[in-house]
C-alpha cells in the first residue's frame, strides 16, 4: 500500500485507504525514506483514525511513535494473520 505523508502535528501517517487493516496489525515500512519511521521495521498499528490515515507504536501497548512531517511515495506491507 502507498503511505503519501506523515504528521507531526498528529503522529498519523496518511494511505490510501485502511479498509482491511486492524489495531495490532503488524506493518514494515519500505522505499524512500521521508520521515523518522525507520526502513524495514516491524511496527504495530495504535489506531485508525480515519478513512485513510492511522498511528503506530513499536511494539503493542506502546507509546504513540512520534512522527515529523513528511511526505513522498513509501510503501507499507501489512501482515495479514
């Protein structure tokens, strides 16, 4: 799935669209960089907050990881089990 932009302002990363995905749903962050997420990463989804965006923590239970602004074309993978 493409990820277009992270807030700082919200610590939301903003998708496509997150039809499918699931709190705890695990994702690995690949492509170019524009963030502080760090390349190849597990991370956890915290929540959906809406149609198209959503927060992570780096393991489950977690604080909210803090983003910066950024924005590009990174690709997400989400474990589906």
């Amino acid at each position: 799935m493409l990820v277009a932009e992270t807030s700082e302002s919200t610590n939301e990363i903003t998708c496509t669209n997150t039809d499918g995905l699931f709190v705890d749903q695990a994702v690995v962050f690949d492509g170019p960089n524009f963030s502080n997420l760090v390349i190849g990463e597990t991370y956890y989804i915290n929540e959906i907050t809406s149609a198209t965006t959503f927060t992570v923590v780096e393991q489950i239970g977690g604080d909210i990881v803090e983003l910066i602004d950024g924005s590009g074309d990174m690709t997400a993978t989400f474990n589906q089990g």
